[in-house]
C-alpha cells in the first residue's frame, strides 16, 4: 500500500471489506450445497471483485492478485463451465483465509503475506470452453427509436451483438457469445469500438486515454438508437440540447446511515448510564419529599430517562446473524476432517444482542458446535444402520425471552446415556462412589460441565482433554449466563445458553448483609425465600438447605464480607452457569437499574466483585461478581464453618 493514501481510506476499505468477507464464508459453504445456484455464484463474485476493487485502488497487490485468480474461477462457473465442487470450494476457502489474514496484516501494517504459488493454481478453473452454437443471422434492423438517455434489453443485445459481429459485411452471420458475460477481450473489442477503431467517416476522433467522456458515451447512445448514418449527423446530435436529460437526473438519495467511531458510542452509553443513576437519586427524593411538582417532574424525568437508555442501547445492538455467519465453515471443515456428513441450521439471525457480547459468545459456541458434531453426530454408516437419515443435523437457534438472549444447539445425534457418564467421571475422579450414587439424570448429563471430564475415547486436536466444556461453563458464568443441558439416547442432545441483552446497563437485587449493600445482577436470581427453623444442613461439609425438594448448597455472605457475626434468614436463589446456589441475606431491598463502575487500580482483580454503583439515595453498593464468588473463597466455600441451628449437624 502506498504510504502516502490517507488512513482514513484504508480504515474505510477494512470496514467495507471486512463486512464483506464475514459474509463470504456463509456464502461459500451455501455455494457448495447448491453450486449452480446463479443468485449465490453472483454474490460470491461480487464480494470477491468488490474486494479486489479496494485493494486496487490502495496498492495492495497480492490482495489483488489472489481475489483476481478466484474470480477467474466463479466466472468459469457463472458461464456454466466449471463446477464448484469440494475441491474447488478447498481453494476458495483457503484464499478466504489468505484474505482475512492480508486484511489483519494491513490492520496492523506489518508484512503483507503472499499467495503460494500452488494456492493460485488450484484457483484456476482446468476446464475446456464448450463449443460455441452454431452461427445465426443477424437480425433485421430495428427501427429508430426516439431520443432517450437509456436503452432498453433489446437495445443493449444488439450492442452485443455488434461486438461479436465487428467488422463483417452488412447481413454477415454474427458468433453469439456462449454466456450473458464478457470477458476481458470482448470488453477491450468494446473499447477500441469507442475509440475510433473501424468507424465510418464522421465518427468522433479516438480519445487519447482509456476512459470516454459525455460526447463520446452520447455518440454511443446515438449509435444504438439509429442516428449517426450519415456523415456527421453524431456531431450535430452531439450539438443539440438535451434538456430532458438534465430534468431526468434527479438529486442523490440522502444516506439512510453514518458510521460512528465505537468509542463516542461507549461514551454515549457511559453518559446514558450516569443519568439513570441521577434518575435514581431524584425518583428516591421525590418519593420522601411529599412534593407533588417535584413527584410528577421526576416522573417525567423517568419516562425521557427510560426512552433515551432504550434508544442508547439499541444503537448498541448487532443483530446475531453476525455471529453466526462464521459457523458454516467451521462446521464444514469439521465434518470433512471427520468424515460425517452435517447439515447446519440457523435459526432467528435478526435477533439483536450487544455489541459486546457478539465476540464473548464466539469461544462458547464454538465449543459447543465442535462437542456436538464430534460427539453427538454419529457418521453415515452408523446413522443409516440405525434408521437415521445419513447427514446429521446440528440446530443453532437464537431469540429472544424477556431481557435475555436464548441460543440454543441442538443435535439428532446418539444422545448422552446417564450412566456413561457417572462412570466416566467416577474413572477420572471428577467425583467418588458415594456422590454418583446421588446424582439425579439431570445432575449427570452435568457432569460434563465438569474441569477434566471428556468422554473421548482418545485425544485428538478436536476433543478429548476435558477443558472445553468447563472453559464454556466458565465464560458463560462471567457473561451472566447460564447453560443448561438437555438430551435423549438415541434422539439428539440439546444445550440451552442464556445470556443478558446488554451489558453497559444491568438490572439488579439491592440487598443488605449488616450495613452493606450489594448489588446481585438479576439475570442470574430465580427466587428468594425466608429460611424456616430447621430447614438447613450439614451435608458432606456444606451446608445446605432442602428447597423444593432439592438441596440448595447456602452461602453466608455475611461471613464472606465479615459484615455481621450473624448469618441472615432470606435467601437468594441463584443460578451460577450450571449451579444452582442459595446467598444467605439480611434484607432484599428490592431492584434496581444501575451502571457499573470499575473500582480503580488498587482493587483490580477483587474476587467477587465486579465493580461499585450509587444507589438511589446516594449510598455506595457494590456489584457482586458471582461467578468468581462461587469459586474457591467464596461464601460456598466458608458455609460450612456456620451453622444455623444445633440440630443442623447430621
């Protein structure tokens, strides 16, 4: 790239382009199921010569020249030449990849990669033109049309025609082209028509550059129409005024959208969020002030507060379809690579999720598609033996349920049996005898939540090392999310994830532990009780309480904070990526909408704490971190040196 091209046009180019490789690879393997789909080989050209266009214009040559081999190739394949088939489809993936890192290269400005020389000769499509048909006549002359500054089809045939029938007497018979297309020797024919090659006398001179400027394009209509016969009639027609051409051009549509630099928009976001607090604050005022003026002002304010928080997020959100336009083609490499045979399927890509959350969730689900089409699918062969259609299905559905964003991913695969997966996790000591014999169905089908459980066979660069699902868990809990597992034998298997809409704004359960306040993210609460007298437990060194007709693990979060000597009574149910747990409470204070702020260098890195708010009468509360709460040192952890009640030992 020239250095001396402004950044701002190379930012512009990454942009334009990168939206359309993200699509590209979605494109690609559709192409691939359907390869004589003309709408899908179109597009796919298109991207690939939009892209090449840019790179052009900025000097990237290798960009170039590799964009330039693949469309070689798919015009091959739009004229109905060649076939796009798995082969072929390996090398325009590849050049994809080979795209994606040039871009990331220009990114950063360091070193440009280059195609391999082996890369550009796959891209090249081997195959024999057909035989063109047999010659036919040209046709009668069509009569002269009046002045206009279009041409219809008919109009724009016979200039194709012209061009495979130059230089021919009158009547000659005309080669028709074998496609709808022209290559680049008949473009070029076109050009030196423009220009003066084998006109009759009065024709205008031959320009001294590439292009054509108005006098000439209009000699060319003129030509199309019937005019221009005699000598000199395209500079008189050139003379004329054109009026109702300049009537006819109508003012440029205004754009429907800007781009917006993301950090103004996270500082938008930033400001949104500091008025909610302040609406907090003067709602709390009002409602002790018995002003009625000032009651119904904050409640006006509380009504712009609510509409401009909405309005602000929703510039946050992406819809999902973003994120999963990149899952065709890892699935598609996975299953070649496994030799199975898989149909994916997505559902509800218009649903919109933040921006934030489009990259987070991209590590979990791709753990999740790999775990179902390299455990859950079986391949042809077993698949036909028992009944099954011989492609499997992987399902991955997203929508909307409230304010949380519901993914799920589902196979017709074996299923999971129960008992396997005791047994496995006995073998591997993720638990003993005695707690396997108290897992539920449902507690076993989460066991592969669990860090170091796989039931592979073997380790390959796939699977089986037993980190990719506990990393799933793990990153879900952070996000606020919960993931749940379904699955039959012999049906398929099904993973539920859920994470918040948003993350700049989050809805929370103000609670009191002695004379502090913390903020629950309420995402993740289901319900909170009273404790009854004798309700709780020691069980296994935890304490625990028995709560529809399950037994709840409890967590003190006064002895967490050191708050009060005295555990409270109520407690919040909470949901912990895959565990459920109970936080034992002084007082729920009730919800509210608050912002998140980080609590500064010195206490980066505090183990259950996210980050602090203002509450709405002006205290500070602080916003719990409850996936790190529920790890080691947690109030989980520490329950069991508490006890509620002197029968609670058993």
């Amino acid at each position: 790239m020239d250095p001396s091209l402004d950044s701002e046009l190379r930012d512009d180019f990454l942009v334009e382009a990168g939206e359309l490789v993200q699509r590209l690879g979605e494109q690609l393997v559709a192409l691939e199921e359907a390869p004589r789909d003309a709408e899908l080989l179109n597009a796919v050209f298109r991207a690939f010569h939009t892209v090449k266009g840019g790179a052009g214009f900025l000097g990237i040559d290798p960009m170039v020249q590799l964009c330039h081999h693949a469309e070689d190739l798919l015009n091959e394949a739009r004229a109905g030449h060649v076939l796009i088939d798995a082969a072929r489809m390996d090398a325009l993936l590849e050049a994809l990849d080979l795209v994606n890192a040039m871009m990331a290269a220009l990114a950063s400005s360091s070193a440009m990669p280059v195609a391999p020389a082996a890369l550009l000769v796959r891209l090249q499509p081997h195959a024999v033109r057909p035989p063109a048909p047999a010659p036919a006549p040209v046709p009668a002359p069509a009569p002269v049309a009046e002045e206009s500054g279009t041409i219809d089809d008919s109009e724009f045939e016979a200039l194709l025609d012209s061009l495979y029938g130059m230089g021919g007497a009158p009547g000659a018979p005309v080669q028709p082209p074998a496609s709808d297309m022209i290559d680049d020797t008949e473009f070029e024919k076109l050009l030196d028509d423009l220009h003066g090659k084998g006109k009759a006398p009065g024709t205008p001179a031959p320009s001294s550059s590439n292009t054509i400027d108005d006098s000439e394009f209009e000699a060319l209509l003129d030509s199309l129409h019937g005019k221009g016969a005699a000598p000199g009639s395209a500079a008189k027609a050139a003379a004329a005024p054109a009026p109702a051409k300049a009537a006819a051009k109508a003012a440029p549509p205004p754009e429907a959208t800007v781009r917006v630099d993301t950090g103004r928009l996270d500082a938008l976001v930033n400001r949104a969020g500091e008025l909610v607090l302040v609406r907090n604050r003067l709602l709390s005022l009002a409602a002790s002030s018995g002003d009625e003026p000032f009651a119904t002002a904050a409640g006006e304010l509380d009504r712009v507060a609510d509409e401009l928080q909405g309005a602000v997020l929703g510039m946050r959100m992406q819809p999902v379809g973003r994120l999963f336009q990149r899952f065709p083609r890892i699935v598609r490499d996975l299953a070649r690579q496994l030799g199975k045979e898989i149909e994916l399927v997505l559902e509800g890509e218009d649903t919109d999720l933040d921006r934030s959350l489009v990259e987070a969730l991209a590590d979990p689900l791709i753990h999740l598609l790999r775990n179902a089409v390299d455990h859950g699918l079986e391949t042809p062969d077993v698949r036909e033996g028992s009944g099954k259609s011989r492609k499997g299905r992987v399902r991955l559905a997203a929508s909307q349920r409230g304010e949380r964003i519901v993914i799920v991913v589902a196979d017709d695969g074996r299923g999971m049996d129960p008992d396997i997966l005791r047994r496995k996790a006995m073998e591997k000591g993720v638990i003993d005898a005695a707690q396997a014999a108290r897992l539920s169905e449902t507690e076993c089908l989460e066991l592969i939540f669990r860090p170091g459980f796989s039931t592979a066979a073997q380790v390959s660069d796939i699977s089986g090392r037993g980190v990719g699902m506990d990393v799933v868990k793990t990153r879900v809990a952070e996000l606020g999310g919960t993931l749940q597992v379904r699955s039959k034998l012999g049906q398929g298997s099904e993973l539920e994830l859920t994470v918040p809409l948003t993350l700049a704004i989050v809805r929370v359960l103000m609670v009191r532990v002695g004379t502090r306040l913390f903020a629950m993210p309420l995402s993740n609460v289901d319900e909170v009780f009273e404790l009854s007298p004798g309700q709780d437990r020691l069980l296994d060194g935890c304490l625990i309480a028995a709560h529809r007709e399950r037994a709840l693990p409890l967590g003190d979060l006064a002895a967490w904070s050191a708050a009060a000597p005295t555990p409270g009574r109520h407690v919040v149910v909470l949901h912990i990526g895959h565990q459920r747990l109970g936080c034992l409470v002084h007082d729920v204070l009730g919800r509210e909408d608050v912002m998140v702020k980080p609590l500064g260098p010195l206490f980066a890195g505090t183990a259950g704490v996210a980050g602090a708010t203002i509450t709405g009468d002006g205290r500070l509360a602080l916003v719990l971190d409850l996936a790190g709460l529920a790890g080691e040192g947690g109030p989980w952890q520490l329950a069991t040196r508490v006890s509620l009640s002197p029968e609670a030992v058993v």
